[in-house]
C-alpha cells in the first residue's frame, strides 16, 4: 500500500471514531476515545504535511506568472525543502510501536568481571543512571541497593517512573566495559571491568499473572557491607518463581511487607520481560531492525578513562567527554541510538 493509501484509510478511521463516539454507550466510550486520543497527534501531522503539499503546488504555479514570480518563490522552495522531513516523521509515527515504549522501568547493575573494581563502577554507574532520570523529570526510587566493602555495590535496582522511560533507556540494557587505573593500582596499569545493565519495562499485576503457589518466599536478616546486620528482624525477602527458577531477593526496606512488594515489582517486570523477548525471538523481521539484540552478554559500550572517550560499539558511536557521562548526560547516545533504530525499522518497511 502506498504511503497516500496509507493515510486516506488513517484520516477515514479517525472519522469513524468521531462519529461513532456521538453514538457510543458508556462501555465502548473508553476504548474508541483511547485508540482516537492514539491517533490524533498523526492526523494533525497529515493534515499539515498535506497542507503544506497544497501549499507548495499554488506557490509552484505562480512561478509562472512574472509579477508574482519572486514572491513565490521562496515560499516554493521553503516548502518543497521541509516536505522531506514532515513525510520521514509521518513514516515514523507509522511503525508499529513497542507497546512498552511508554512505561516506566526497572533498572539493574550488577559488577560482572573485574572485582572490587567492577562493583565500584557499578556504582557510579548507577549514580549516573539517577542523574539522568533527574534531568528527564522522572522519578528515581532505589528498590535495592547491596554496597561492597569499598563503596561499591554488588548489586542495585531501581525503579524509574515516567512517560515513556522505557523508550530511551532500553538501548542500556548490555555488558559496559571500563577500562582505567583503579585506585589500588601501584604500577599505573590499566584494568579493565564489566558490569551488566538490564532496562526492564515495568509490569502491571494484568500483564503477567502470577500464581501464589508458584512461588516460594523465604525471609533472612539484612545485611550491610562486611556482613553487619542492619537490622534484628527478618525484613529481607527472598521470592523464587518455580517455574521459571527467576529469584528477586530485596532488604533495601525494613519492613518485610515493603521488601515483598518491591520484590514483587522486579518479579513482575523480569517475567513480563521473559514473555516478551521469547516473542520477539520468533520475529526475524523484529529482529532485523534492532539496535544490537538486547542480550545482557552483549558487550554494547566502552568507558575509557585514560583516554576520556566513552565509545558505543552497536553504531561505532565515540565521545570524548566521558565525565560529563559520568554525570549524567547520557541524552547524545540515547538519540544517536534512537536514530539509528529509527533508520533501521524504516529502512526494514521500505523492503
């Protein structure tokens, strides 16, 4: 179908749904309102694309006439240089979208390879991640947070609330590499660490049902850092799902109940996750226009120090400031991956 075919039968929906809205009962008022509300930001583009169409057909057919010849001109010109760009983005709000685009999400940093060092840049890592989330206006809450014994961390989660948070966070989700000199190296030599990062959609109770049978739930003491108790009580929770063999321990809390629920949360999220990559594994189509696979053994980006480049390595991406990184300004590599998925799945429609 062509992309004019396309967008008659779009304008001619949208005119269904209006009508039928004026004759809607109560239960069906929901469901009609949502897919309009769905689909008036690409009317409004149609209409203007097409506007701008007309536009530049009666500015092309002045150029004609003498008199009127330099005034058309530039507004000719102007339109038929944007026309490009408005029917790209049209292209683009026509993709099928990821329905978990616009969901808030579940962040998790583990140290993989390399010690205390991995566990360190884990941790500034995540520190990084909750800079950004200020700068996006999202609300950052630390589900979990285990710290090793020299202010690193063996593990931390974090629940990210937003529109649309899953969206430009989902590219994270990989093996990240540092390379430097960590602070208990005498000689200077350069070591290099990984850590992992999982970008998970957050799941609600309807998405992923969960059978209490399914799940064993054993409760411990919390502990900090070297083993210290941080409390005498068994706030710690510790959710196993049987089926799946996914364990979600939580002790950030000192209440079990709040432990169990943010454990829940992470439960939820990492099945709903599960469910979805199998899906997408059996679509090749799907899988041609990713941005690298998503794996968490994936190794997606490189932080050198010594060079002060952060370089990510799905679209040979290389930036050299990489303590503005570590501060949080994470925006120019989101949009470069943004852009290059972008091109992919269109360029994946176009065969």
């Amino acid at each position: 179908m062509s992309l004019p075919q396309k967008l008659d039968r779009l304008l001619s929906r949208a005119d269904e749904l209006r009508h039928a809205l004026n004759t809607a009962d109560g239960a069906q008022i929901g469901a009609l309102s949502k897919e309009l509300s769905e689909l008036e930001p690409l009317v409004a583009k149609v209409s203007e694309y097409r506007a701008a169409e007309k536009a530049r057909d009666e500015a092309e057919a002045m150029l004609a006439d003498p008199e009127m010849r330099e005034l058309a001109e530039a507004e000719f010109y102007q339109l038929r240089d944007s026309l490009p760009q408005m029917e790209r983005e049209i292209r683009l709000m026509l993709l099928p979208r990821d329905a978990a685009d616009s969901r808030s999400a579940i962040l998790e940093i583990r140290p993989a390879a390399g010690g205390d060092e991995a566990a360190l840049f884990a941790a500034e890592l995540f520190g990084a991640y909750q800079r950004y989330a200020a700068t996006q206006g999202w609300r950052f809450e630390i589900l979990d947070y285990d710290a090793s014994d020299l202010g690193g961390v063996k593990g931390a989660t974090a629940g990210i609330e937003g529109r649309g948070v899953f969206a430009k966070l989902k590219f994270e989700s990989g093996v990240h590499r540092v390379q430097r000199v960590p602070a208990t190296e005498t000689q200077g030599r350069i070591h290099t660490s990984t850590v992992t990062v999982a970008v998970l959609p957050e799941a609600e109770e309807v998405d992923v049902h969960i059978n209490e049978s399914d799940l064993r739930i054993d409760t411990y003491r919390a502990s900090g850092a070297g083993g210290q108790h941080v409390n005498k009580t068994d706030s710690a929770v510790r959710i196993t799902h049987i089926p799946s063999g996914v364990v979600v321990a939580m002790q950030e809390e000192k209440s079990q109940h709040k432990n169990k629920a943010k454990a829940m949360k992470v439960l939820r999220a990492r099945l709903y996750e599960a469910e979805r990559a199998r899906v997408a594994g059996v679509r090749a189509a799907d899988r041609k226009g990713q941005v690298g696979t998503g794996d968490r053994s994936e190794r997606i980006r490189t932080y050198n120090f010594p060079q002060g480049r952060v370089t990510d390595h799905r679209i040979g991406l290389t930036l050299h400031k990489i303590d503005r990184v570590m501060l949080g300004e994470f925006e120019e590599i989101i949009g470069a991956l943004t852009a290059e998925d972008e091109a992919a799945r269109l360029a994946a429609e176009g065969e």
